[in-house]
C-alpha cells in the first residue's frame, strides 16, 4: 500500500455535467479531496472546470484541471478515477487517453449506463495492460448522486477493497437498518449488467403507474387532486416507493399560469436504450421479461403520436359515464392490478438476473442486490426486503412469486387484478401492462400450454423434433407428417 501523500487528492472525477458535479460535491461533504477534469471543446465545451470550480465547488477541497495529464498526477496512487462520461464511444476514447499517465495497479470506474458486454471488453483491456477497471451502475438521478445513491460496482475484484470506504461513503442509506446502498456486484460487466435490469424494472414501474393514473381518470373522471390523494394514501401501504411519491407531486403541480401541468404534457415519451437491452439480454437468456418489453414497445408506440392521431378517427372510442362504476370499489381494483403486476416486474427482473448469473458464472447474491435498491435509486420500493429475505431463506424459491410472502400477496390480489383489466378492455381503454403483467401469471401457473402444437408446426416444417409426454425428458423425436396412407414413421434423438 502506497503511503498516504497529503498534497494528492483521494480520487478523481472525469465529466462535469449534472451527475459528476454532484458525486464530486458528495464526494467532497464526506471528507474526501477530488480532483475534477472536464474537456475543453472550443465552442461546444469550454470553461466548464472553471465555472465549476469558482461555482459549486468554491472554497472546497476539489481541484479543477483541463489538462489530463496534470489530473492523473494529483491523484494519490494506486490512482482511483470515476468516469462520468456519455455511454458507448466516448468511454473508449478517453480510456485511451488515460492509458499513458496511468501506474500499474490503477482503478478506472465507468459510472455512466455502458453496455455490461462493453464493460466485460473494457474490464479485460485494463486488466491486460496492468491496471484495474470497475464498471458501476449509478441510480438516483441527479439528487442521489448529491445526496446519496445506490451504486452497484462491478469488474476487477481487488478493486473493492480499495473503493468500499469512498463508494459506500457517497451512497443512500437504507432507512431500514442503516447499511449503505452500495455492495460488491461481482466480476466482468455485472455491475452494469444489473443496473441495465434495474432500469428495465423502472421501465414497467412507471408504466403500470401510467395505466393506474389513465384508468382512475378515463373510466372513473378523477380529478389531478383526487388522484394525487390516492397515490398518497398507496404511498403509505405496501405501494410506498419513490416513484408513487413523485407521482402525487407531479399531479399536484401547478405551472406558472396556475394549471395543472401534467395536462399539457404531450403524451409521446423518450427512452435512452437500457430499458431495450433488458429486453434484448433476457430474449438471449432465453428469460421471460414480457411486461418490461411491453413498456418499452409501449414508449414507442406512444412517440408515434401523428399516426396514433390519424388512427384515432377511424376506430372512435366511448367514454364511460362518471356514474358507471362504483369508484371506491374500482380504486381498490386498480390498486389490486398495480400492486400485482409491480410484483410480477420485479420477479421477472429478478429470473433474469438470476439466469445471467448462472450463465455468465457470476455468482450473483440476489438478496445483497435488493438490499441495495432499498434507498437512493429509482425504483426503491418498500417490499425489496421481502424480496431480499425470500433469496435468504434456507428453502429459496424457484420463482419469486412462489416465495410464500409473495405466493399470499398474489392470491388476495387476483379477483381485483381480473376485474379491472376486463373492465377496462370493455371500455376500450388500454392496460397493456396489466394485461401483460396477468398473462404472464397465467402461463407461468399453468401445468400445460399451447406449446404441444407450436412444436409440432416446427418439427413438421423444419425437422426441429419434439419430446413426447409419455418418454422422459432429454429424447427428441422426428415425425414424419406427410407419409402416405395414414402412416408415420418417427426416429428418437438421444441430447
């Protein structure tokens, strides 16, 4: 261990938007000094250390620098740099970049949302060439990287030791029981790779909230106040989580005209990629990851807002009477499907998980990944210690949902979770994730699926054989369906 020199700083902070501003003032509230660097891009980046320094990070214990070679110098060695830079290309580069001023046994963490496969590539290059690199998923939004977020690092194990005391300083707190929202991923890209499916379960949670919200205002003409009441009230329960909180805030919220500014947003939403490459990874894992996938499709079908406007009048839609239902019945529905199909989110994210950790040999600890996502990130929730305390337990479940908490969650949630997406298909409304969310726990409880004759079709058009219910499993058979006469003739396949 090299020994501590007073005229070096702690670590090192490469990318001074939002998110490196803050973790640079977080990092600096805990007692660590930091160095920043910033490119200088003449008129597209230019004075951004400077503004920063003389700033935010005035009379702090930060150096500002716009020369990289001069940065990597004033940090203390074995040199820690997080890098908070655009995904993709631009990490490449500057790797590149740092490569000549760095020493063997050097620690680079990329804190922005790359590729866990870029990550796997990047982690292995450093390695290669002496030094150490830590792919770290970053969750909270600008306000947790300033006051606290869940990180979840990944890559050259012998890191850890080194970056726990500053990673776990700058992380959230679990409420709970006080344990910092920061632990050990595992080797390669799982930090990343983890991340990417948090991000995908934010995706389904904020759509499902979306469809809660759609259905309380298009079939029981809620107002933005009653709704937010509602929310409220959900957040108190076993709803309580960061995005239900915000939901009633943004319903709340008045422009400065004094309106209601939820009603003059336009209804086509963006999406910057991880929540497709959940998608993506879990159709290569062979995982089911339908409701994520369905919020995603749903995004994009929801940014094709001039053609949804040119469909619109060709298939006109009614609206229910505001006396039709029985609201509080309803919005105990609607609840009933919310809660049910967040459960069934977070058991796919967590199967897929799973399935990469057994593939991909990373030995991922389930329960220490939930316990983690109980503070600072965005889909903080408050039955994440259910879940963590269902991978714990001595007979740990196949399935999430066959976990006996969740198992009696879901039985009490079903009759609500049917009626409302029923009602809501009579009434022309869209629940894409509800109904998503349902069919899935349908197929995963049934003992027998329409799959007989999906391999059938493919062993009759292309050779692909089937297994037969009456063999054990692992013998393939081929038929032949065209023979003549009535009669077939079929061969076993020993895999």
């Amino acid at each position: 261990m090299t020994a501590k020199d007073s005229s070096k700083t702690d670590i090192g902070l490469i990318g001074l938007a939002v998110m490196g501003e803050n973790l640079a003032l977080n990092m600096e509230s805990k007692g660590w000094k930091v160095s920043v660097y910033n490119r200088t891009v003449p008129g597209v980046e230019e004075g951004v250390v400077e503004r920063f320094i003389n700033g935010r990070g005035k009379n702090k214990s930060i150096e500002g620098y716009t020369d990289i070679a001069e940065f990597t110098a004033s940090i203390q060695r074995p040199r820690k740099i997080m890098m908070m830079v655009r995904a993709g290309e631009a990490v490449d580069q500057l790797m590149e970049q740092l490569f000549p001023h760095m020493d063997a046994g050097d620690i680079l963490i990329d804190g922005g949302n790359s590729n866990y496969e870029d990550t796997n590539r990047r982690v292995a290059l450093a390695e290669q060439k002496g030094f150490r690199f830590v792919g770290a998923g970053v969750s909270g939004g600008e306000e947790g990287a300033l006051h606290g977020a869940s990180i979840m690092p990944g890559g050259s194990a012998t890191a850890w030791a080194e970056l726990t005391p500053i990673l776990q300083s700058i992380a959230a707190v679990a409420e709970e029981d006080g344990t910092p929202c920061c632990n050990w991923i595992g080797p390669a890209g799982s930090g990343h790779f983890v991340k990417m499916i948090h991000n995908g379960i934010e995706y389904g949670d904020m759509q499902i909230i979306a469809e809660a919200y759609w259905l309380m205002k298009q079939l029981l003409h809620l107002d933005n106040e009653e709704m937010a009441d509602i929310f409220d009230e959900w957040n108190e329960g076993k709803l309580h989580s960061y995005l239900i909180e915000i939901t009633s805030h943004i319903l709340r919220h008045k422009d400065a005209s004094g309106h209601y500014l939820i009603d003059y947003i336009l209804d086509a939403a963006g999406q910057k990629g991880t929540g497709k490459w959940s998608v993506i990874n879990a159709m290569e894992l062979g995982t089911p990851l339908e409701l994520i996938a369905t919020a995603v499709f749903e995004r994009c079908l929801s940014s094709q807002k001039e053609l949804r406007m040119v469909a619109a009048p060709n298939f006109p839609h009614t609206t229910p009477a505001s006396t039709a239902y029985n609201k509080e019945v309803m919005i105990h529905a609607v609840r009933a499907a919310l809660y049910a199909s967040k459960l069934v989110s977070y058991a796919q994210g967590f199967s897929t998980l799973e399935q990469a950790s057994r593939q991909f040999n990373w030995n991922l600890n389930l329960s220490s990944i939930a316990r983690l996502w109980r503070g600072g990130c965005i889909i903080r929730s408050a039955f994440l210690n259910n879940i963590s305390a269902a991978f714990e337990a001595a007979d740990q479940p196949q399935h999430l949902l066959l976990a006996p908490y969740f198992k009696e969650e879901i039985k009490q949630l079903i009759p609500g979770w049917k009626m409302i997406i029923t009602t809501a298909l009579q009434e022309e409304i869209s629940v894409p994730a509800f109904s998503s969310a349902l069919n899935y726990f349908y197929s995963l409880t049934s003992p027998n699926l329409p799959a007989n004759l999906l391999q059938a079709q493919r062993d009759y058009f292309g050779a692909h054989t089937f297994e037969r219910t009456d063999q054990p499993r692992g013998i393939f058979f081929h038929e032949n369906w065209t023979g003549h006469g009535g009669k077939t003739k079929s061969g076993s396949y020993n895999v």
